[in-house]
C-alpha cells in the first residue's frame, strides 16, 4: 500500500468580460487551497465554481473519487455557484480528463469523451436546458444549482484509472469566444489486477562543446516518460551519463507530479560533461503513488541507454594551435641559422680568405716551387 499528498483540486477562474483580462485569467494556475474557494469578483468580471455536492448543496469533498466494478453505477452531485454581481450562464459537461504541459490536470473540452468522461450522464437541474454536451444554466448572482449525475461503468472496461471532469464553462456573447472554465475531478478506478510501470520513450541526445577549451560541454537530453500501466502515477526521472570508465559522471534528476494511464510527460535535461570522444549512461524512471491513491500493485521503474558523442573539438584546436605554434618557432630558428651562415660565407668571401680545412697549406710551405731556401742557396755557392 502507497500514500503520498492530497489531491490539488481545479482552481475557481474569474473570467473578465475584456478580452485581455480573460485571456490572463485563462492562464492561471489551480488553486492551493484544499477546497474550491471563490471571493467577491471585481466590477465587469464572472466568479464561479463547482464543488463536488450532495442533494443538499456542496460538501467537504475536493473531488468525486469511487473505485467501481465493470458494470457498476454511482449516483453524485455538484454544485456551480454564481459569486458574481450579475447573471451568468454556463455550459456544464463532462469529458476525459488529461495533463497538459504546464503538469496540471486539466478537461480539454466538450466532445473529448473516449473513456471515463463518456460514463457520466447530468441529471436534470432546475432551470436548466438540455444540450449536445450536456447541460447550460443560466444562474443569479449570488445563487447556486446543484446539479445531479450519474457514473455508469461499462461492462468491459478495462481495470485502472480512467479520469474526468465536470465542468462549468461560461457563455459569453464575445465575438470572439475564449473558453473560461471551471471544474472538480473525477478519481474513477475501475477494479482489477493493477499494472503500474513507467517508461522513458524516445530519448534524443545532443551534444554542445564549449568554445573555452578548459571548462566541460553540454548534453541535451529530451525523452518521453510514458505511463505504460493502468493507474496514474508520479514520477522520479534521473540522467546519468560518464565517460570512459567512468570518468567525468554527471546526473540531471527531476519528477513529473502527475502521469495518467496512456499518456506521458516530457522531461528536458542538460548535463555539463566533460569531453572525453563518447559518453555514455541511461535515463531511469521511477514510479511513485499520488495523493490518496492505494496502489496494490509492484511498481515498475524503466530505463534506456544514452549514448553521444562528446568531441572534444576545443581542445583538439588548442593542442593544434600549440603544436603548429613549436613548429613555427623550430622552423623559425632554422631559417635564421641558415641566413646567418650564409651572410658570414658571403661577407668572408668578400674579403678574400679561403675557408680553412685541415689539408690547405701553411706558412713556409708550398707556396712557389722554383724559389729556393736562403741557406740552401749560400751553402752552394763558390
């Protein structure tokens, strides 16, 4: 059995009758608070919230959680309150629940229904008129509608998390229609045997050296982390990467809050790495139950190889620039040795000396053979 933190409900969203305004709103982020909370709404702007309810009005819940048989059915309830100072009309529906990119849980919107959004049927509320999608309520300031529903399981759906939401969309007459919505969640777990596994998919790295030859690269390391079981879960994500034999490691981790069944979560790393020609190592995802899930089922942790080239490009150029600069200068040296040399053998050829060697004659020898030694030339005469 796993427990971790409670479950953060769909945030109240005011949304301004300015186009701006309600564009800013659309961007904002779910509530922290541990259930739906809505204050008093600035002039010209729409306050609202939908709250998981009784018959009697909302309750203490912050959203509809059952663990159902296939075949089974659940009766519920949700209210949608009107804080603002003025009539307001929603469109209320249900539909598949995702998490977007931002790894907040989130309802796209009416007509997205393939799994658990499909099973849910709004009752009939008071006021209320009947559409395509579900239902639109036209509600007083200050007032609320508690609008009844009921889940109904079909009879070969497949065990595992299958989430929702139902939502209160406002009707605006904009020419140009931004959808503002507001919504609770459905937690709907369908019985059976549990397979609860994570696994990085599609795993791309490059790498990008650094032009200063004494500090280390990048790698880039973008993948998927597929839940590839049938219950939602959270995630441990690690990159570790090293060079031959171990040398030069680094590690990128971080964790996804929230993967539902059949989708993913993307994770971007940069590892700083020193480049040693080729780096190699693995992307490893880790499960982890969220919020007030029961998982009786092992969890399963995935890995994948990464393998990237780590050229050491700066440092090569360094070490030919180092080489090509002995050369030069040995090259250099030479040149001038062999200019000098021939400057001196010029500048004694000038002046008329022979260049000196071991067998070139020396003074009293050679010289003219038919002079005669002085005191030879005394000695014969008579």
């Amino acid at each position: 059995m796993h427990r971790t933190r409670p479950v953060i409900p769909l945030p109240v969203r005011p949304a301004a009758a300015g186009a701006l305004v309600a564009a800013l709103l659309a961007l904002a982020g779910p509530a922290a608070a541990a259930a739906p909370v809505a204050t008093a709404a600035a002039e010209g702007t729409t306050t609202w919230t939908v709250q998981p309810a009784t018959a009697d009005g909302p309750d203490d819940r912050i959203s509809l959680r059952h663990v159902l048989d296939p075949g089974e059915s659940v009766a519920e309830h949700v209210t949608v309150t009107n804080f603002s100072t003025a009539p307001a009309t929603f469109d209320v529906y249900a539909a598949d629940g995702v998490v977007g990119d931002s790894g907040h849980f989130d309802v796209p919107g009416a007509g997205a229904t393939k799994d658990g959004g499909g099973w849910v049927t709004l009752g009939d509320a008071p006021g209320a008129e009947r559409t395509e999608t579900g239902l639109r309520l036209t509600i007083d300031p200050g007032a609320a509608v508690t609008v009844p529903l009921t889940i109904e399981v079909p009879g070969d759906a497949t065990p595992g998390d299958h989430p929702a939401g139902v939502v209160a969309e406002l009707v605006t007459d904009d020419a140009v229609r931004l959808a503002a919505r507001v919504g609770t969640r459905l937690h709907l777990r369908v019985t059976g045997d549990y397979v609860a596994a994570l696994e990085p998919q599609d795993v791309v790295a490059r790498w990008e050296p650094s032009w200063n030859p004494f500090a280390p690269g990048t790698v880039h390391v973008s993948y998927r982390v597929a839940n590839t079981g049938d219950v939602r879960l959270a995630a441990h994500a690690a990159t570790e990467l090293a060079g031959p034999f171990g040398a030069g490691g680094a590690e990128h981790r971080t964790e996804l809050r929230e993967v539902l069944p059949g989708q993913s979560g993307t994770v971007e790393a940069e590892l700083r790495v020193w480049p040693l020609v080729r780096a190699t190592g693995q992307v490893a995802t880790r499960p982890w139950v969220v919020g007030e899930d029961v998982v009786d089922a092992a969890l399963r942790t995935g890995t994948a190889p990464v393998t990237v080239w780590t050229v050491p490009w700066a440092q090569l150029a360094l070490v030919a620039l180092v080489a090509g600069g002995v050369l030069g200068v040995r090259w250099q040296r030479r040149r001038a040795a062999r200019v000098l040399q021939e400057r001196v053998d010029a500048a004694l050829a000038a002046a008329g000396a022979a260049p000196t060697s071991d067998d070139a004659p020396t003074s009293g020898d050679g010289g003219d053979p038919s002079a005669s030694d002085p005191a030879t030339e005394r000695a014969t005469l008579p």
